[in-house]
C-alpha cells in the first residue's frame, strides 16, 4: 500500500535542498579521554556593558536600605516635603546639559 502525500513535490522542491548543520569542529576531550561537544557563546559590547551596568546596580551602596526606609517613614507620615527650586535647578542642569 502506498502513501502519497497531495502537493509533496512541492515540499520537497522548498525544502528538500536544504544541508543539515555539521558538527562542530572544536570537540574537547574531556578527563575520560572521550570527545565531548562544547558549545560557544559570544556576547556583543552592548551586552557586556547592560552586564556591567546589572551588576554594579545589584551592589547596593552603603546606608541605602535605611535611607530608603527613613523617606518611606517620611511620606508615610506627611513629614515629607519636596524642595521645589532643587527641583527646578536639577530639571534646568539637565536640560542646559542636553542643548550644549
């Protein structure tokens, strides 16, 4: 009994000439004396520095955990008050900073 399957030729013609990947060439041996694959990744510069950037944030400065908790006290409470010219003069820093 056979099988056909409708419109196969046109599978095969899309992908029928397809090679398969080699193995990769760059086999180690391992402690055993056998071959062993090992696979290789390379990151680009941005990556290495979005990694740079994740680590030194996971590092938390000194005296942040209790500065953090002494501002939610303060909302908390409505002792808080914001320094509207801070405010003003940072935002202006920023901004001359950026037409310069």
């Amino acid at each position: 009994m056979k099988i056909s399957i409708p419109n196969s030729s046109i599978v095969k013609q899309t992908y029928g000439n397809q090679k398969t990947a080699a193995p990769h060439s760059s086999d180690k041996k391992s402690e055993t004396g056998g071959t062993r694959n090992v696979d290789n990744v390379n990151f680009s510069s941005e990556t290495k520095d979005l990694q740079k950037i994740q680590q030194s944030m996971e590092k938390e400065p000194a005296g942040r955990a209790e500065r953090i908790a002494a501002l939610k006290e303060q909302i908390e409470t409505g002792k808080y008050t914001v320094d509207a010219d801070k405010i003003a003069e940072k935002m202006t820093g920023f901004f001359l900073d950026k037409i310069a």
